[in-house]
C-alpha cells in the first residue's frame, strides 16, 4: 500500500516530513487549492508498506497528521516495480 | 416510582418534593443551602431504591450542569438551591436556554446579598431568574404561596419546562418552604412529556407548533444532536459568526415563551373590580390575601406565575382600578414591569409596599400603607 | 469503520490550525474505539470550551458541546441518566484542569464510568495564547510577558491520587502508545483519563522558539521519560519544561468500583 496526500485536507505542517523513518515525504514547494504548501510523498517505494497487504505496520504519518489528510491506497503496477 | 395519593400535613419543601415524585422526575442533583436543603434530604430518601438516581454534588455549578447533562439522557430532572448557589447557575441557566434543555430549578429565596439572610425569607432573586445570565431569553417562573402549590407549582414547572425545552423556575422562599400546612395530592395528576425526536403521540406537548419548539433528540437513539451554547442553525450547523442564524435563533428562544404568555401565565383574582388592587406574588400576598378577604374596598390579583410576565391580567385589573398597591420582599422589582403595564392600561397610580428582613408585610402593614394611599 | 464514518466529513477541513495536536489525538480516538468495535450510537461526546472541547462536534454521534469547565459535571448527569450509554469527555487543560479542577477531581473520586481525554497544550489555545495551570515555568505566554513564574500542576497525578480508575499520560509524539492507552480507557469500567500533551505551535509554540510543530513534537521526544524509569513517581517530574522532563505512560490501572455499581444504577432501563 501507499500513502496518499488529499490536496483539499493538508495545511502543509510538515508533521509527516518529520515524523516518516523512512523519508517518504518532502516539503511542498507550491501553493494547493486550499492555500497552503502541502507536502508531498516523494519517495512511497521507501515505505515500510511497500508491497504490503492486509494489516499494516508503522503508520506514523497517519496516525501523526492532524488533517487526516493522508490515507492508504492500493498500488499500481508501477509503484509496485520500483 | 409513584407518588403518594391523598391528604398530607407537611412542610413546604417536602410537598415540593412530593411534587417533583409525581411529575416522574428521575435525576436530582443537590448542595446544601439552607433554607432549601430539606428538598434534597427528602429526594435522597424517596430516589432510593427507584430508578431514580438522587447526587450530591462539589457545587451548585455541576448540580445544574448534571441536572442538565441527564435531561439530554431524556429524563425529567431537577435541581434545588438558595441565593448563593442560585447565583453560581447563572451561567449555566442561560446555556440551558440557549440548548432548549428542560430542566426545572427551585430556588427557595432567601435574604440577600451575598450570605444575607440564611434562615430568613426573600423575594430578592425574582429579576435573577429572568436576568441573571447573559444575553436575551426568557424563562418560565412560578411562585408558590402555599404548601399545595409548593406541590401544584412543582408539577407545573415540570410540565412547562417538558412543554416548551426551557428552563423552570420554582421561585419558592423561606416563609413558604418552611411553612406547614395541608397537601392534597389528586388521583390524577395531569403530567406532561417532552415532544421527543421519532415519536409521535397524542400530548400536550404537540400543541405548540414545531416551529417555535423542535422536537427533542434523546441521545443515544441516533440522532447525531449536535447540542451546543453556541449560536447554532436548526439542523445543528454552529454558525457564531453569522447574523441572520443568531437572531432568528434568538428570537424564536424569546418567542416560543412570549407568545404563549396565555397558556403559562397563572394567577388568582379576589374582588375582582373593586377601586384599590393590591398585586402580589408568593409569601408577601398573605397579608395582602387577609386584608382583601376582609375589605371589600380592596382586592388581590395574586400572580402564580412571575416570568413570562403575567401582563394580560396585570392590563385587565389596571384597567378597571383607581390604584394598585404591589407587595414584594425586596426593595421593587417586579413593581417596575407591573407599573409599566398598569400604565399602558391606563392607571397612573401604582405604589409599593416593599419589605425586606426576612417577614412578609402583615395585614395591619398593608392597611397601614392602603389608609396613606387613601384607599381605605 | 472509515475515519470518515466516524468523523462528520462534511465539518472539513476542521477549524484547527495547521499542525494543532488536536488532530493527531483525533487519528488515535478514532483507531481506538473503531478497533473496539464499538457501537457509535449507543455513545455520547461531551465537550466543554476550547479548541480542544470542540472535537465532540466533528463526531459522528451525539454530542453535548457544554460550557467552559464543566463538561465532566455534565457527563455524569448524563451517564447516571442513561446508564447504557458510553460517555467520553474530551477537555483542554484550562477547561479540566482550572476552571473545572473542582469537576474533575470530585470526577475522578466519584469514579462514573466514563473516559476524558485531556488535551494538555500547556496553554488556552481558543483564546490566543495565555498562561494555563499547566503553562511551565518560565515559559512565555500573552499573560506571562516575562515568563512563568508559577509551576505547573501535573494533572496525572492529580488523577491518580483522587481516585480514577485508569489514568495514562502520552504526547501527540506517541500516537501508538496514545492509541492503546485509549483503547484501554474505553474499555475500563469507572473513571478513566488519558491526558495528551499536545502542541499548539500557534499560541504557545510561536512564543517559546518552536513555531514549527515539528520543533514541538521534537521537543516532546526529547522531554519524555518512561514513568518506568522514573525513581521516586511523584517528586522528580513535577518541573515540566525544558529542563525537566515528561513523564509518559501508564500511571494507574486499578478496578475501584464505579459509581453505578455503587448506587445501583445499572440495572435501569
Ligand atoms: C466562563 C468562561 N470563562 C472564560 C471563557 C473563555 N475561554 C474560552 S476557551 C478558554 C480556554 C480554553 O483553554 P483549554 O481548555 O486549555 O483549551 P485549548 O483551547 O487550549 O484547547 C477560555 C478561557 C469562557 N468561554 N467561559
Ligand atoms: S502532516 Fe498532513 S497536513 Fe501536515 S503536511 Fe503532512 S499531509 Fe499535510
Ligand atoms: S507508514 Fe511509516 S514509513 Fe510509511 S510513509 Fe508512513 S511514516 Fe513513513
Ligand atoms: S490555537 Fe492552538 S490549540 Fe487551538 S487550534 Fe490553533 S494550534 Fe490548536
Ligand atoms: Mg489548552
């Protein structure tokens, strides 16, 4: 699974920046619809749920940003070849 | 839990504690201050054992938040005080208002301010009900004179707070708390239910239009209530910003209780017509009652209610008198919206026989006051 | 159970500010009690005032949004009148712990069987920034200039030594903990109280050099000490600030009996 930023929900804290072990995410460098720098996952594949299904381990970012701005999604093809 | 039937010799607050037994109240929440404590001893002994729950509380604020807490549970509740504790409510009355949140408070009124009077009788906290927390709203407020309507009051309070989602009054004091005297509890007494949310039944609680009072949304039966003191929208949306939300709420809170002034006010005429009326409320009618009863060049328009303010009528014996006399144990309160609406009927003359210390005027005081007025 | 069955999503984006604690304590509420499986009709939220005390609001299920201080004196009117129904308080230090401290330890000590979840931002939030019962010392709000010179109260410990029944204290640092701590208070029987310590970058970060909530939370990490490892339980963690530290985890976890059970109440229907 990866993680999924909803544009209409971050307010660009930074919190998932932060708080991700395993950098996945990076500080926006545009403004979003809803007037902020929102973040991005830059890097998904380094996630601890790369490739993993059913139950899942960490969490951090979600259970960390305060807009519940980010959820899990399945993953496509070609996130899963990276 | 049932309520005693028949003839009872009592003290005032008990009667008022048989009243509230048989209204169906099931959650009491109480600190002790004299002279209304004998409501909570008296509802810790009857709650027990019924599915009832009787709690005492660290102070008078979490007794009417409690009490509040448990009408939102859909139970018919009370809570009981004094002056002090009476003033430590304010805040919490209004947010009742403000939610539409039945609930019935009885303030047996003692001397004030501040710790004034303990053990002495008062009528100094009936602008309090009214006024006493912040913004617009309106109650509802009765003013029993007697041990029966220590009783008949009671069951009204919870009828009307159940009716119209609006905080109660009991304005009780010393003199009628304590007083003791004949209760006469009828086999059928007529109780009124809350309109709740998904229920439709044949009630008295239907009359009044779903427009002025919304139906009432128990929790835990799914509702989603979203109830708050903020300015809210009927659907629940909080909108403390927006001017239209505010003043139509507002105005309907003051309204559901201003148009229904007929159906809550209540009040008992002696002479009716003659050329001198004395109004009054509570203990400090007694005298005035005496002298009325004995003299036929007076008469007595006793209100039962205080809050919607009685004005129809207080207008109707204005307009047949020469002068009217107001009786109150304080230095005049109720006497300014009694003159303003005697004056609208046409009677300029309207004086006060104000007494505080704890004794309601005496016959003589009152004839004493009516031979100066040139009444008798 | 979606987040968003849980939440009302039509109140978002909500009204707290960009990195508020709030939100994050909101995430773990919602994986705890949705893990428990438990029936979101059949519960009721009580809020007092403040940013914290909003989050009933944004709850899916009956809320009673109250007034300031007083929501646990509500909520015992309210479970003792319903019985059946769940009961959880969500409260700020200034609403549990200033104007309500009466509420809540005569809460803690009755032991009415409901979870308050104190979000402790050592600061009144709602209101723009000023000093709170647990603001530490010297530190710096819009009503302490030159900062604190009061200490501050530790609301765990009050908890416990008043008579609730589960009592833990995490930070917006430790949502896993956080999470399993709450899912413990709602399935305790009695007074159970999470306390949260929370950032809230906008009026008390921006005034003590960590305007960024990542400075908080980091903050937070350093601050924390396993109450584990703490020698003496009441003394050494009284100081909270800088130098000090943050005493997390569990504090009690006892089975007094609840209220209810003390009066009978239960069997009401
Ligand atoms: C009786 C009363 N006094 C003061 C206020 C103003 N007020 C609103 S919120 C608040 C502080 C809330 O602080 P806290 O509980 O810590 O919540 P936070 O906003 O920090 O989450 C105050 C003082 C009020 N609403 N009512
Ligand atoms: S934590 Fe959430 S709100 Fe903050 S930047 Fe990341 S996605 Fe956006
Ligand atoms: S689950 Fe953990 S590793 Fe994966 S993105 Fe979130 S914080 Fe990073
Ligand atoms: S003022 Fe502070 S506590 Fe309130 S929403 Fe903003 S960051 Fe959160
Ligand atoms: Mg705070």
């Amino acid at each position: 699974m990866k993680p999924v930023i909803d544009l209409r929900l971050c307010k660009g804290c930074n919190v998932c920046v932060y708080i991700c072990p395993k950098k996945c995410y990076s500080r926006g460098a545009g403004i979003s619809e809803l007037g902020y720098y929102a973040a991005v996952v830059s890097a998904a594949e380094k996630c601890y749920n790369h490739k993993r299904e059913g139950k899942l381990i960490c969490e951090l970012c979600v259970l960390s940003c305060p807009d519940q701005a980010i959820s899990w999604h399945p993953e496509t093809e070609e996130d899963l070849k990276k | 839990m049932k309520a005693a039937k028949g003839e009872f010799f009592l003290q005032g607050n008990e009667a008022c504690v048989e009243g509230a037994i048989g209204s169906g109240i099931r959650f009491f929440a109480g600190y002790p201050i004299t002279p209304s404590t004998e409501i909570a001893e008296g509802l810790a002994q009857r709650l027990r054992g019924t599915n009832g729950v009787f709690l005492q509380m660290e102070d008078e604020i979490a007794c009417i938040s409690a009490i509040i807490g448990a009408s939102w549970g859909g139970v018919k509740s009370m809570t009981a005080t004094s002056g002090p504790g009476f003033s430590l409510m304010q805040e919490a009355i209004g947010y009742a208002a403000m939610s539409e949140t039945p609930i019935v408070i009885v303030n047996v009124m003692r001397g004030g301010p501040s710790t004034g009077q303990p053990t002495r009788a008062s009528q100094g906290d009936v602008m309090q009900t009214k006024y006493g927390s912040h913004g617009d709203y309106q109650v509802i407020a009765f003013a029993p004179a007697s041990v029966q309507e220590m009783f008949d009051l009671t069951v009204e309070s919870f009828n009307y707070a159940e009716k119209y989602r609006v905080p109660a009054f009991l304005l009780s004091d010393a003199e009628v708390g304590h007083m003791r005297g004949l209760l006469s509890v009828p086999e059928n007494l007529k109780i009124v239910d809350r309109k709740e949310k998904g229920i439709k039944r044949a009630d008295e609680a239907y009359d009044v239009p779903d427009d002025l009072v919304h139906p009432f949304p128990t929790f835990g039966k799914g509702h989603k209530a979203m109830i708050t003191g903020m300015t809210h929208a009927e659907d629940s949306r909080i909108e403390p910003e927006d001017v239209r939300t505010h003043q139509e709420l507002v105005k309907r809170l003051s309204d559901k209780i201003l148009k229904n002034r007929k159906d809550i006010n209540k009040w008992e005429l002696v002479s009716p017509g003659s050329k001198t009326m004395i109004i009054s409320y509570g203990s400090s009618a007694l005298g005035p009652k005496e002298v009325a009863a004995k003299d036929e060049r007076v008469g007595l328009l006793r209100l039962k209610s205080l809050w919607p303010l009685p004005e129809e009528p207080i207008y109707e014996v204005a307009s047949q008198c020469e002068r009217i006399l107001v009786c109150e144990m304080n230095l005049g309160m109720m006497y300014w919206p009694i003159k303003r609406v005697a004056l609208e009927a046409g009677c300029k003359k309207v004086e006060l026989l104000s007494k505080i210390g704890g004794e309601p005027p005496t016959p003589s005081e009152v004839r004493h006051k009516l031979r100066g007025m040139g009444a008798i | 159970m979606d987040i968003f069955d849980f939440y009302r999503k039509d109140r978002w984006p909500h009204v707290f500010c960009p990195g508020c604690g709030n939100g994050t304590v909101m995430n773990c509420f919602y994986r705890a009690f949705s893990a428990l499986n438990l029936p979101l009709d059949r519960t009721a939220f009580v809020g007092g005032i403040g940013c914290s005390s909003r989050i009933p609001l944004y709850i899916s299920s009956d809320a009673l949004h109250t007034t300031h201080g007083r929501a646990i004196a509500f909520a015992t009117g309210l479970k003792l009148s319903k019985p059946d129904l769940k009961v959880v308080v969500f409260t700020g230090d200034g609403d549990l712990g200033a104007i309500g401290g009466n509420h809540f330890i005569n809460g803690c000590r009755r032991n009415v069987d409901m979870t308050v979840i104190c979000i402790n931002n050592n600061i009144y939030g709602m209101t723009g920034g000023q000093a709170s019962i647990t603001t530490p010392h010297d530190f710096q709000s819009t009503t302490t200039p030159y900062g604190n010179r009061e200490y501050p109260f530790d609301l765990a410990e009050l908890a416990v030594a008043a008579g609730a029944n589960y009592v833990a204290r995490w930070t917006t640092r430790h949502v896993h903990e956080l999470t399993k701590s709450m899912k413990t208070a709602l399935q305790k029987k009695g007074f159970a109280f999470v306390e949260v310590i929370s950032q809230c970058p906008v009026n008390f970060g921006r005034r003590n050099k960590m305007a960024d909530p990542t400075q908080m939370l980091e903050w937070f990490k350093e601050s924390s000490v396993r109450r584990e490892k703490v020698r003496t339980a009441a003394v050494d963690h009284f100081d909270l600030n800088m130098a000090g530290q943050i005493t997390v985890g569990e504090f009690v976890d006892r089975n007094r009996e609840c209220y209810e059970e003390l009066i009978g109440v239960e069997k009401h229907g």
